[in-house]
C-alpha cells in the first residue's frame, strides 16, 4: 500500500512538472494580439513609424519636459511646451507655425509657472485653454498670445481640503463648459462654465467592489466612530488622469489600474456614467508579468475606436466601440518607435496616433499599416452587423495573422447569417466562441429537422404504436409459447 | 432467497443488476463473496477511459474542460487516487467502527456505485453532440440524478457490507469525508516535502556540476 501511494504520488509529482510555463504576455519590440486562450500570441503591426517632430525638425530651440499634446479637426497641432512656458503651434505637415511664448492680459504680461500640465483648443471660439497648474489658475488665450479669461479656483464649499487648487487636465465642451481635473481631489473632474461658476463633479471613478471592501464595510457597521476613525483601510475613489472630449459629446477618461478601480478606462456620457462594457485594459497581469499600468491619456476617433496610453510599459493600446483589443504597439526603448516617459497622445484625422515623448522631447507620429486598416475596415463592418460584407476583410486578415481570433468569429457569424451552419460551427470553434458556437449548432440541427420531418415524424409514430402494441405483443408471444408448449406436451405425450 | 439469479449470474453483468436491485444485489454479494477484484478494476478502468473521453468529447460549447489541454495520465492518477482515498477513509473508520466489510468489498461497493455516473457520462458525450448551451439545464439534471444515484448505492452497499444501520450508515460515510480530507491534508504535506527534496537534489546536482 505505501510503496503504492508513492508511486502515486510520484507520477502526480511528473505530470506537475510537465506543463509549460505561461508564455510571457510582454515583448517590447514585436506586436501581439491575444488569441482565444488569452495568451499573446505574435501578430503584424498595426502601426508603423511615420515621422518624428522634435525642435531641431521644426528649427527652433529644444523642448523642456513637453507635458501635454493636442489636435484639432484641421489636424494642427498645439504642443504645451511646460518647461520652456510656452505652446508651440504646429501645422499639419508638421512645420512650425507660430511659437505662443508670451502671453498678454490686459495689456499685462503674464507668464505660465514651471510645469503646466493640460492643454484644450476650443474651435468654436478658437481659443486655447491652458491648466496652468503651479499658478492654480486656468488661462484662456488665442492663437497669439493675448488672454481673454483667467479662471481661478472656483468659489465652492465642496473644493475647501486645504490643499491648493491644481489643475492639471481639462476639456470644454460645445458650451464652453470646462471639465478641469486637478490634483488631490478624487471625486472626478470639476465642472466649471465660463463665468467660473463651479456646477458640480463629473465621472467619479466607481470603486470595485472586493472581498476586502466587504469585510472592512461588515466590520465598521459592526465598530463604534471611534474605532472607526482609527481604521487604516480607506476606500477612496482613484482619481482620474486624463480626460479626452470626442464629437460624439462623449467624454473618454483614464485612471491608473489599482486595487480599487473598477474601470481604468471609462467612456462617460454627459450624465457621466460609463457606456462602455469591457473594465480589463491593458496587458493581463500573469506570475510573469506584474507592472500594474498607469494610464496617462487617451484618445479616440470618430467610430468609436480609443487608444490609451500605458507610461510603465510605453505600450499603446487600441480598442474599438466594443472594448476588443485591436492592437498593441510601442514599448520603452531608444529606437524609434519606443518611449522613455510617454505623457500624451492625440490622434489626427488621417488616423495617425502622435504620442508625446516627455523625457526624449519629440513627438512620435505613426501611422496605420495595410494591417491595421483592414481590422479597422472589418470591426466597423462588423460592428454594424454587416457580417457578409465583412467577410472579405477577415479572410485578408487571416492571410496576414492566423492567430486574430477576431476574425475567425467575425468569418463564422458571415457563415451563420448564410446558413452554412457546420462551417460557421468550425469558424467559432477556432475562434473560441461558445455561444456562437451553440447558435450555430441550434441552428443546425433545426435545419436538419425541418428537411427531414416527415421522416423524423414516421418514425416518432412507428415507435409511439409500438409501445401502444407492447402488451398485445407480450401477451401474443406468450399465447403462442405457450400453445407451442402444449402442442409440444402433445406431441411428447 | 427469492431472486437467485444471481447464482447463475455472470460476475461481470452483476454489477447491472446491483444497479437495480441495490439491496438484494449488495446482500448477495456480502453473502455469497462474489465481490470479484477483476470486476472492480474492469470498473474503474472504464471510469478512467470515460472521464478522460468527456473531457476530450463533450461538444464543444458544453464542455466545462479545456479539451485541449486535457493530459490523460493527470485523469488516470486523479481517478484511481480518488478510488483509493474513498476506500482508504472508510475502511480505516469502518475497522474502528466495528464493520464487517472488507477492504475489497468497500472497493467494490464504491465501483458499482460509479456504474450511473459512468453511464450518464457516455450518454452525456453522444447527447452533447444535439444539445446547445440553452439545453444545458437538462443536461445538469441528469448529472445531478447520477449522482444520487451513485450516492444511494454506496450508501447502501456500505450498509450491507458492514451490517450497518441507516443511522450507522450515515455517520460513517461523515466519517468517510473527514478521513478523505486528512487524507489529503496529509498527502498535500508529503508532497511539498518530495518537492522540497527534489529541489535540493536539483540544487546539489547543479553545485557539481558547476564545482
């Protein structure tokens, strides 16, 4: 018996050591996708090194830790230059257009303090908004310098922690409605109208809930104030990083992943509250790979597809309307293409992500490849439930990367919506889609029914009359034994 | 006895019979000892095969296991492992408990008494194969009927094999689930210890080699 269980144990023993290790989600230079089985798997680039704009391109003196980015519809470029206190103003072929570097305010110069964080140009009335951060206050300027609105922190009882008023990002919408993140409140970003009147919080982060809020929330109904202030677990929502204003009057926001975050990235609708499905961003953290990502800046385009930035890994991150990842480039590193502290990104209207690069000082701009474009064409397809049309896409998709279970699943709902049910069956088998999976199986057999009724319905009717006719047959075969019997007793006799 | 059958019953359909019949078939068996060893192993041989074969078979939207990954000498050490730590606990508690079953009746008991669950698996792999995900919830019925029925056998197999009362009975299959749990407490501990082992002849073989 126990040389037995040894030996038990000693093959359970071999086949623990057999299994692979888990494959390492994070390469820096080369694109992954992650594949059914939510491993990485290597992929094409969906994004390609176009161009890099830094201050010898553009011919002027260098850049001093750059701290925000932005882009507007007419793809010009606005670089808030916090180092050297000043906004430079970039056309679309990227040459220089005008350096804002001294700023007047009723016939007064003013100067932004050492680090300003955030940057908005409002088209509407063409000014550019600045957070001017050290100086607590919000500038609001045009394209040459001369303020028009200097916003202070605004007159509220809601904002008095005794810590200074520090804006740091901000977005306006078609009102002329500012939503002004600032350090140290957590509480989402302030909404404050162009009379720099405060009119309350917008998108506070949703805390997760965790086994661990749950057992702190049970043990303070249980304890008494005091003890209750002497609590060291505190659940306080994270605050938000960044925040990007899309057309579509929805305002995109990113928070770094920690423990108490339900949703890193956040699409907010103008109640605020978040219309996306998917809350896991980023790569998945295994035993491998722990860096937790801080996200800094999102952006996003007109269909609904939104790329964040990651600055612990420098890795961008694409996602469509429906939260599938889409593609993963970039990465630390000194080539080109790679980050050192990655702080913002903007997207143009030729689909081009430029990232800016606050330690390198450049802007990085990069561009879609045949790739990317393709799975960009199909999810729009797709996502629309133009299945059939997609169809096409994904099988141009497939010829470059076996691996994008996407487009197997996308190439199995074509077949589904076709009726070719046993194809569609192997499509989302390969794609690891259960529930198309079971759809399309359903699908099938229904089919398989209906053509061969009346055959499944003659035999349904044999076996019901058979099981009517069972009794008659038993007590029939036992009439005939039974007389065979005695005619054999006859015969014997 | 009224149903003699059994005399003339070959030991490999008995356990059929046993399936039906728990109470008689258990007496026989204790009375007669016609627990066959052959039998038991044929039995859980088969169980091994078929747990292996659902992991691998059962369609592919209804099944719980990765079909890919599925290792078939992880199953075979699982299921003969289980067969022998439910044995194991209930023979040591039966021996203390005056029990007059013997080790290779427990052994067989606890066989037969797979034979629903067995058979639900095979009729599960060929009904997945028309069932989808919404159909599930019938599917689940039938494992959970298996599994009473398994339950039901062994509890009565036990029963006869010990000479146990109801009450008996259940106390000591309680018994059974404390025992499997040391059991295993104590095999979780005898194997960090052979991993610990292992790593330190890994490590003094790499202190040679590298001398």
């Amino acid at each position: 018996m126990r040389r037995l269980f040894a030996l038990l144990l000693g093959i359970s023993l071999l086949a623990g050591l057999g299994q692979p290790a888990n494959a390492q989600a994070a390469q820096i230079d080369k694109a992954y996708t992650y594949n059914e089985d939510d491993k990485a798997v290597p992929s094409p680039n969906s994004y390609q090194f176009k161009t890099i704009i830094n201050a010898q391109s553009l011919g002027i003196d260098s850049f001093s830790s750059a701290q925000d980015l932005f882009v507007d519809s007419q793809d010009q470029i606005y670089l808030l230059d916090s180092g050297k206190k000043r906004v430079i103003w970039i056309d679309e072929n990227y040459e220089l257009v005008h350096i804002i570097d001294s700023f007047t305010w009723k016939d007064e110069p003013l100067t932004l303090a050492d680090g300003a964080q955030g940057i908005f140009y409002r088209e509407a009335t063409q000014s550019l908004y600045i957070a001017d951060t050290n100086n607590n206050r919000i500038i609001v300027c045009d394209r040459t310098g001369a303020v028009s609105q200097v916003y202070t922190k605004p007159e509220t009882a809601l904002l008095d922690n005794g810590l200074p008023y520090a804006p740091t990002k901000l977005v306006v919408d078609e009102l002329g409605l500012m939503y002004v993140l600032t350090l140290n409140v957590n509480t989402g970003a302030l909404m404050i109208d162009s009379e720099n009147q405060f009119l309350g919080f917008y998108g506070v982060n949703a805390i997760k809930e965790t086994l661990e809020l749950k057992i702190e929330h049970m043990w303070r109904s249980i304890m008494n104030t005091t003890q209750n202030s002497q609590s060291e677990v505190s659940f306080q929502p994270t605050e938000l990083a960044n925040l990007y204003w899309s057309d579509d009057f929805f305002i995109y926001a990113v928070s770094p992943v920690t423990d108490t975050v339900e949703s890193p990235v956040v699409k907010l609708n103008p109640v605020g509250e978040n219309v996306l499905d998917g809350t896991e961003f980023g790569d998945s953290p295994d035993e491998e790979y722990e860096d937790v990502p801080i996200f800094t800046d999102i952006t996003a385009d007109a269909g609904g597809v939104f790329t964040v930035l990651d600055l612990t890994s420098g890795k961008i991150y694409q996602y469509d309307e429906e939260c599938t990842l889409m593609t993963v480039f970039g990465g630390l590193g000194y080539q080109k293409g790679l980050y050192q502290l990655p702080v913002a990104i903007e997207s143009n209207s030729g689909g081009d992500i430029l990232v800016l690069d606050a330690k390198k000082n450049t802007i990085t701009v990069m561009e879609q490849t045949y790739y990317g474009e393709k799975i960009r064409e199909a999810l729009f397809l797709y996502n629309d439930g133009l299945y059939e049309e997609a169809l096409e896409c994904w099988f141009e998709i497939l010829r470059m990367n076996a691996n994008y279970s996407l487009a197997y699943v996308g190439i199995a709902e074509a077949y589904l919506s076709m009726g070719e049910y046993r194809l569609a069956m192997d499509y989302f088998y390969q794609g690891g889609d259960k529930d198309g999976y079971s759809e399309a199986k359903t699908a099938m057999w229904r089919e398989v029914l209906r053509n061969s009724f009346a055959f499944v319905a003659a035999v349904v009717v044999v076996i019901m009359l058979l099981i009517l006719c069972y009794d008659g047959i038993k007590k029939y075969s036992k009439l005939t034994v039974q007389t065979l019997k005695k005619k054999r007793k006859g015969v014997e006799s | 006895m009224k149903r003699s059958g059994f005399q003339m019953m070959s030991p490999y359909v008995y356990p059929f019979y046993i399936m039906t019949h728990p109470k008689d078939g258990f007496q026989e068996m204790k009375m007669n000892k016609k627990s066959s060893l052959s039998v038991t192993i044929l039995i859980i041989c088969a169980y091994t095969l078929v747990d292996m074969l659902y992991r691998k078979m059962v369609d592919y939207d209804l099944n719980i296991y990765d079909a890919k990954e599925v290792s078939a000498v992880r199953v075979m050490v699982i299921t003969v492992a289980t067969f022998f730590v439910i044995t194991a606990a209930n023979w040591c508690w039966c021996t203390l408990l005056d029990g007059k079953g013997k080790y290779q009746e427990i052994f067989y008991v606890v066989a037969c008494s797979m034979l629903p669950t067995l058979m639900m698996n095979v009729i599960t792999i060929v009904l997945s194969y028309f069932f989808a995900a919404a159909d599930l919830i019938f599917l689940q019925y039938l494992a959970i009927v298996a599994k009473a029925w398994t339950l039901l056998l062994m509890g009565v197999g036990l029963a006869e094999i010990h000479d146990y009362s109801a009450k008996k009975t259940l106390f000591s299959m309680f018994l059974t689930v404390v025992g499997i749990v040391i059991i295993l407490f104590l095999a979780m501990l005898l194997m960090s210890l052979f991993q610990q082992l292992y790593l330190f002849v890994v490590t003094v073989v790499l202190e040679l080699k590298y001398l």
